[in-house]
C-alpha cells in the first residue's frame, strides 16, 4: 500500500497578499490590524498547556503512514486568544483541519509585549511536523530580512475580472518614476503610509522607519524622544493645515512641527494609536480612528465620538472617517458605517438598504460637484474563503442617491480596495487595489487598470496613494515609492 503523504510547502511562502504569509487564507480572523512576530518579548505558549494540546492531538490523529509537515500563521491577540490566519496545506487534508481546530480553541497564548506593554495582535508561525507516527508542533519566528527582501519579487496581478477589455489607452500619457532600494537611499522597499506636507515633502513609513522625500534623497525622520527598544513601528501618519505631522508610533501618538516631537499621554487623549489619521482642510480637525470611537483634535483641544453619545453608532471600532464640502461626517466602523449631517443628526446605514449596508468605507474623496466616491469593505462576508467580495467602490452622487461599482457591473479588475482619489485637473478617479494594481476610472465607460505586467509599475500591491499640489500622483508600494505623472 502506498504510503500516505501530507502536503507541505517547505520553504516560508512570502509572495504576500495582504497580510497573510502562507498561500491558504482562512477569513474567519478580525484582522484590521497586526505586527509580524513584532515584539521585545515575541507571543508564544504556555509550555505545559501547549505540551497537552500536542497530545491531544497525537491521541486523536490517525498518523499512521503519514510523514510531512504544515505551517501556520497564527494570529495572537492582547488577551491570550488566537485565530490561525493561513497556512501552506492547499490540500486542506483533515488532519491540518483538526489542527487548526485545536490552535483556534487554545486559551493559553502569551501576547508580545513592547517596552512592557501588550501588542493588540501579533502573527507567529507554528511548524507542525509528522513522521514516525508522531506529531510535533513548534514555533518558527520570521526572518525578517527574507520576508523584506521577498517583496523584491512582486506577485503577479490578479485580474477577477475576465469580461472587461482593458485597452488602457491613457497608459501612454504618463510618465512612471520608481524609487527603491537599488536606485535610490531609500533604505527599503516597504511603504506603508504616505502623505505631501504643507512644504512639498513627502512622507513615508518604511519598515520599522519613517523618512522624507524631496524629490532627490531620502532622510530619516524618526521620533528621537523615545527609546524605540528592539520593536518601534509606524502605522498610520497625517500632515494637518498648521503642517504639524502626525503620528501613529508604537503604543502611541505622536506629532511633529518640523523642530521637535511631542508624545501624547494615552490617558489624557483617551487614544494610543489609531488604524488612521485623516486631516480636515475646511474644519482644521483631525481625525484619529481607533477602536475607542473617532478622537478630534481641533484648536489645541481634543474630543471624542462613540457609541455612548451617539446612539446610531455601529461599532467604536472606526476605520476611516472624513468631512466632506457640506460638513457631513462619515464614518466607516467594522460593524457598518454612519454619516453625521452638518445639524448633528446620524444616519447608520446598517438600518436602510443602500449599497453601504454590510460595508465600512475605507477611503473618501469628494469632486468639484459634491459627488462623494468611497472605497468598500464588506464586514459580514457571504461566502467564507472568497477573495473577490461584494466590495469595489462606492458613488454617492450630489442628488443623494449612491451606485456601486464591481468587477460584475464595470471595468473594476478586482474588488478589494484600498484608496481612492479624485484627480480634478483630468477629472478622473485613482482606485488602488492590493492585487489587482491600479486602476483609472474617466467617471463615464472607460476604465483601465496598470500594474507590474503593462506597465512600469513595480508591483500589483498598492498601499494608498496622494496627489500633490501639481496633480502628480504617488503611490506607497511594496516595491518603494511610485511618482506618475502628464507626459
């Protein structure tokens, strides 16, 4: 008889969508927000807790004739809980699903810890090997110089769409300049974030950095107040009309007035990071977007907005939030989205039957004639393990009523996005997607989509974008920096 072999792939996958590491994806994690193996004390196990586990599963598993080995990503939250992310078995044989089974039931997880405070998520990678009859499972920590370096090799792009002839006829009036790490100080390739200064300058978050840009050199312009210890990381970053920038630091916020740093004291804000920052040019507010509701900072004072003072409120859990020309607040939660008119009356979108219901918006910009354009998250997935969901884009047109956007009804190539901006001088809409590239909507019938295999776009993977003041558009990529511009 033959021999029964457990599917396996050996080397760490790193061809990355998103932030799952290995090639099966499983969707039933919250993962908003997560550090790779990050830490000055790296999430684990109880020994003795986890030691039963294994038997456990030696004693339930039928390992005869089996040999092979499986890795999973494992999500590690503040509280000792977990949720494996992906793993390499694209078998899904049933001993990987009870495995997975029992890492999900586990309660004896040990959150990291930076500078003696919990991560609120962090990812490890367990390797689950069989041969002999026997089973062991053990941690594997990242390398992170691979896992940098792997992004050197883009992914392919992945187009869902398979109706639309993309002619990207406008490819050709643009002109495409890339800064990376081989043909530039920039000192690497992993750019998060990214936001234009009141002065021109740009900002960037790198891997564990963060440096400006002035259109010839890099320099770094990391926060000098605090010891970043052996973990210190950007999340989410903002330049406000006073050019103050601001900040998502490990455990804290920052800012910046182009002399000196200030920390923020998580107790007086009521806020130590934010999944966004967003400035309001009309009002002078700036929006922090946190699991503790929407925090405003305005005039030197801050406020807050939450479930407890407005009732319509989804979730405290805000993604995004943004004014727009009429002073309308909209806010995207992960339990739905909820806009605050210019009287203060909230209208949550979970309760009528618009295409925002089921959705978080994610991004949002606004025309010279008050249509409102948002990028779509769809919080409650359908069909679990789908990848193209009931997401695309948003358009909520200046007589009110809204029209969605997806690879089933337009150009759209793939409907996970992540940015989208309006470009009024060829009044035309940005849409950036994390696997599909980028994409040019004239706001009629002609779409057209660029990445790393039309264009000299480095990378399928787009971060988020922004435009300068000349109409220049940047991207924030994997593969560094992306400047497209008129010919």
């Amino acid at each position: 008889m033959k021999k029964a072999i457990l599917f396996l792939l050996t080397a760490l996958s790193l061809n990355l969508n998103a932030q799952n590491i290995f090639p099966v994806k499983l969707d039933n994690c919250k993962t908003d927000r997560f550090c790779l193996d990050c830490g000055d004390v790296k999430a684990g196990y109880n020994e003795q807790e986890y030691l039963k586990l294994q038997n456990k599963l030696q004693e339930s598993l039928n390992l005869k004739g089996i040999k092979g080995a499986v890795k999973f990503q494992v999500l590690v939250d503040s509280k000792g809980k977990a949720c494996v992310l992906s793993h390499t078995d694209q078998s899904n044989n049933p001993i990987t699903l009870k495995i997975i089974e029992e890492l999900n039931k586990f309660k004896k997880w040990t959150p990291a810890t930076t500078s003696g405070k919990k991560e609120e998520k962090s990812s490890i990678n367990i390797v689950f090997t069989i041969n002999d009859n026997k089973i062991e499972g053990k941690i594997e920590r990242v390398d992170m110089k691979a896992f940098n370096k792997s992004f050197d090799k883009p992914n392919s792009p992945e187009i869902f769409n398979k109706t639309y002839n993309y002619k990207n006829e406008n490819l050709k009036n643009y002109k495409i300049t890339v800064w990376n790490s081989n043909n530039s100080n920039l000192p690497n390739n992993m750019n998060d974030h990214i936001v234009i200064d009141k002065d021109g300058l740009i900002w960037l978050t790198i891997d564990e950095g963060l440096v400006t840009f002035d259109g010839k050199s890099f320099k770094n312009a990391e926060q000098n107040i605090t010891d970043k210890g052996k973990f210190f990381s950007y999340y989410a970053i903002a330049s406000d009309n006073n050019n103050l920038k601001w900040v998502y630091g490990t455990n804290n916020i920052y800012s910046f007035d182009n002399t000196k740093w200030t920390k923020y004291d998580p107790k007086e804000i009521g806020i130590d990071g934010a999944y966004e920052i967003i400035n309001n040019p009309k009002t002078g507010e700036v929006f922090f977007c946190s699991d503790e509701g929407l925090t405003i900072f305005q005039n030197g004072k801050w406020s807050n907005i939450n479930k407890d003072k407005v009732k319509e409120f989804p979730s405290n859990r805000v993604a995004f939030a943004k004014r727009d020309s009429k002073n309308r607040i909209w806010i995207g939660t992960y339990s739905g989205t909820v806009m605050i008119d210019e009287n203060g009356k909230a209208t949550n979108f979970e309760n009528n039957s618009t295409v925002l219901k089921g959705k978080c918006i994610t991004s949002m910009d606004e025309d010279e004639n008050g249509n409102l354009y948002f990028t779509l998250y769809e919080f409650e997935r359908k069909e679990k393990g789908k990848v193209n969901n009931d997401e695309g884009i948003a358009i909520r047109y200046a007589d009110g009523t809204f029209k969605q956007f997806t690879t089933e009804n337009s150009g759209m190539p793939f409907n996970h996005t992540n940015c989208v901006v309006y470009d009024k001088n060829e009044k035309v809409l940005w849409i950036s997607t994390d696997r599909a590239g980028l994409v040019r909507y004239d706001l009629k019938d002609g779409w057209e989509n660029y990445h790393n295999e039309n264009s000299e776009i480095p990378t399928s993977y787009i971060s988020t974008m922004t435009l300068d003041e000349k109409g220049n558009l940047y991207l924030a990529t994997r593969q560094g920096l992306v400047k497209i511009e008129r010919n």
